[in-house]
C-alpha cells in the first residue's frame, strides 16, 4: 500500500471524506485527484481503500460494491448531484447475513433432495463452507446498473430493481431446506423463523432504497 | 461500431493488445492469436463490462512458444496457462481458472499475479525457480471459490501479497531468503482464514509474518 494514503484518510477524517475531498478538487496529504487515480490503479492500493471503505459500517453488504470507489468519486466529480453518490455509497448498505438469494436467482439441490440457498458471502453456509454461488454475477449486475445510472435516482432505482430479482423475499420455498444449513453465526436454521426474517428484511431493503432515493436524488437544475 | 482489429496496436506481430475484446469479436482474436502464435511476445486482452468471462480454454497456449508476457481481463482459461515454459510474467484479472485438480507454475515465470479468479483448481504449487513476485488477491464480493492449497517452495521470492476472502491452506517450504518482512502481506477476509503451515520456512521473517495466522 502507497505509503501517504493512510495519513491522507487521518488528515481527511475517513475513507468518506477523503473521496469528497478528492471529488471536490481538494488535496489531502498531498493527494490530490490525479494522484488517486494513478494510487488507485495499484491493486494493493484498492484493496486497502476498499477495507477501508467496508470498515465504516462492518458486517454490511454495499449495494454499489466497494470496488466502485473511483467510480464513485468520478461521478461525485462530474456530476450536478455531487457528494451526494458519496453519500449514497455510503449509507446504501445492508446487513450482510440479510442478502440471501431466491432459490430461482441461486441454489441447488442436495443430495438428499432438499434445498441449499446461497447469498453474500458470510450470508448462510452449508456446515462450515459458505453457500455463494453466482454471487459475483450479482455484484456485477449491481455495478453495471449503476455505472450506466446517469442520475441518483435512477441509480438507486436500478438497484433496488437488482435487490428484488436475486434476494429472497421470504415467500414459499418449493421444497424443503437442508438441515445442515447454517446462519451467519453458525446457528442451525428454523425454515419458518427464517422466511419471517427474509420477509421482514425484505421490506426494511424496500424501505432503505426508497428513503435514500427521497433523500439524495435531486431534480436537474431548472427542471 | 469499433471492433477489436480497430482498436488492437501491433508491433510487429510481437504484441498484441486488444481491450474491448467480446463474444463477437472473439473469433477474431483467436486467430489473430493463433496466426502469429510463433512471434507473439506480449499479449493484453480485456473484456470490458460485467458480461461472464470469454472462453479461451481450448487455445492452444503452447503454440505461443515465445509468449514472455501475458495479462487477460474476464477470461476463462485453462490451468495449464499458469505452466506455460516461457512466460515471464503472466496477469489474470477475473479469469476462472478451470481444468487440473493441482497446477505448477511455468520454470520462467517471475511474477504472477491473480486478482479474482475463482479457480476450480484444488492446489496451486508456487515453485517456479525464477518467480520473485506473487499476487493473490480474492474480494469478498468476486469470491465464489479459491484454491484449498497454495504451497510456496520458490527460493526466489522477494514479494508475497496475498489476500483472501475464503479460506485456504497456506504452505511453505522453504527457505525465502529473499523475502523481505517489508514485502510480505498476508491478509485473511472476513469469511475464512488462512490456516498456514510454516512447514520448513526458515526465513525468521517470513516467520514473523504468518505466525499471527498459524493454525493453533
């Protein structure tokens, strides 16, 4: 990792204000956004800024994912909506052990023909061993649906469209789930306590995107 | 509409970089590849966007016998590519890597690098003779599978960065008498631990290093 980012975050007061600050034009540890474009095209150095970036609210899944930050930071740049992208990437996170996937979007079958659901990873494991399938191919769709957003709002539009195809809403499974699966603590599962949970999550998800759409997707100037 | 011819540089038939590579212009690429198999020194190829990795998993790698320098984006591709004889330095971002239970990387290589690959391969021997540098980092958010083993047994190796999501076995041989403390980061996600066999490493700072991680 570059040697001056870590005193450029503490001078900055974070991973958050130091992105505001690199959108803004503004210099932090002799930083500037030249700089972290160049910083940011060393793989230790974005893997380090993503942590950083996770460590501001720990245990949560980013519905615009971590690697985005110079994305991030590129639209906060350009665009008449600002910080607010910042904002938004911040604060659209949700628990990670809640992004569980639809068995339509993500699942298989085990042997002895009951249901395996998989999700985010650290989400739900079959003994010990994360279930994660296709959850790459879910992170790409959200970071596609918000790379082509032009605005906030239909940033947080299109995502919230992403959330409603592959996270399951707790609805009726179409078979029964393995015993052997497990929670995010290593918990057995109650299928009934789990599709309350799911549907209950579901909403609050529902809930999260539309306040945060109300809240930093601004009308264009003039419209 | 650009295609991948378009927007490709060659130098004389011994590069070959191409970085809107896509399903219709891969046809394309492999023969271009293939046709100057013989000169190619360096080849960049990149599938922008999130579409699934492209299929390259039939090409013939060996027949690029002067291939030096190789770097893929959202590729699929065959183990056996990271034991290619000639390859000095070899690339995969986002390339799942399919094909062999175990895979020993090729005698020439001196830096490789993975970066989201989500291998199907259950061993990774890192032992090439000439490697000086290593690179794994796997996201949380790309990570489907990795290696159940990496085994370093390169006495070369002057940097070891290695960042993992899932679990996996770490297991060295030594000695890393190159290896500096400095040059070492070994970093475990927040889904799995690394659990590390200092099986022979006598480097006292390789050591220091993986001690934190070791299994109790």
């Amino acid at each position: 990792m570059h040697d001056g980012l870590r005193p450029a975050l503490h001078e900055a007061g974070g991973v958050v204000p130091f992105m505001k600050a690199m959108a803004g034009g503004g210099t932090v540890g002799g930083i500037g956004h030249e700089k972290f474009n160049t910083l940011w095209n060393r793989q230790e150095n974005e893997d380090w800024l993503k942590d950083q970036f996770r460590a501001v609210s720990p245990n949560m899944h980013e519905w615009i994912p971590s690697n985005q930050i110079q994305a991030i930071v590129d639209k906060a740049k350009t665009s008449h909506e600002g910080p607010n992208w910042i904002d938004l990437h911040n604060e659209l996170r949700s628990p990670t052990s809640h992004v569980i996937f639809h068995p339509a979007a993500s699942s298989h079958e085990a042997p002895d023909g009951t249901l395996v659901l998989h999700g985010h990873v650290g989400a739900i494991y079959l003994g010990s061993t994360p279930q994660i399938k296709a959850q790459g191919t879910f992170h790409d769709e959200l970071r596609e649906t918000f790379l082509s957003a032009p605005d906030v709002a239909t940033a947080v539009e299109g995502l919230k469209t992403v959330m409603k195809k592959w996270v399951w809403d707790g609805s009726p499974l179409p078979k029964p789930l393995s015993g052997a699966l497990k929670d995010s603590m290593g918990r057995p599962i109650d299928a009934q306590a789990l599709m309350a949970d799911r549907s209950a999550h579901f909403t609050d998800m529902h809930t999260m995107f539309d306040a945060l759409k109300a809240k930093y997707g601004q009308k264009r100037p003039g419209k | 509409m650009a295609t991948a011819a378009d927007s490709s540089k060659t130098h004389a038939e011994t590069t070959l970089e191409l970085h809107d590579v896509s399903e219709a212009s891969l046809p394309d690429v492999r023969a271009r590849l293939l046709a100057n198999a013989a000169t190619l020194r360096r080849v960049s190829l990149v599938q922008p966007g999130f579409a699934r990795p492209l299929d390259l998993t039939d090409l013939p790698w060996h027949m690029l016998a002067r291939l030096r320098n190789l770097s893929l984006q959202r590729f699929q591709v065959p183990a056996s590519l990271l034991a290619h004889p000639t390859l000095e330095s070899l690339r995969l971002v986002t390339c799942p890597i399919v094909g062999a239970e175990s895979v020993h990387v090729g005698p020439s290589l001196t830096a490789l690098e993975l970066v989201d690959c989500n291998p199907e391969v259950a061993t990774l021997h890192v032992d090439g003779p000439a490697l000086t540098s290593f690179v794994l980092s796997q996201d949380e958010d790309a990570a489907e599978s990795n290696f159940a083993t990496v085994r370093f047994a390169c006495p070369g190796l002057q940097a070891l960065r290695f960042r993992a999501a899932l679990a996996v076995d770490l297991v060295f041989v030594g000695p890393f008498p190159a290896l500096a403390a400095a040059n070492i980061q070994l970093q475990a996600g927040a889904y799995g631990g690394p659990v590390v066999d200092v099986s022979a490493a006598e480097s006292a700072a390789l050591l220091a290093a993986v001690a934190p991680f070791a299994a109790p």
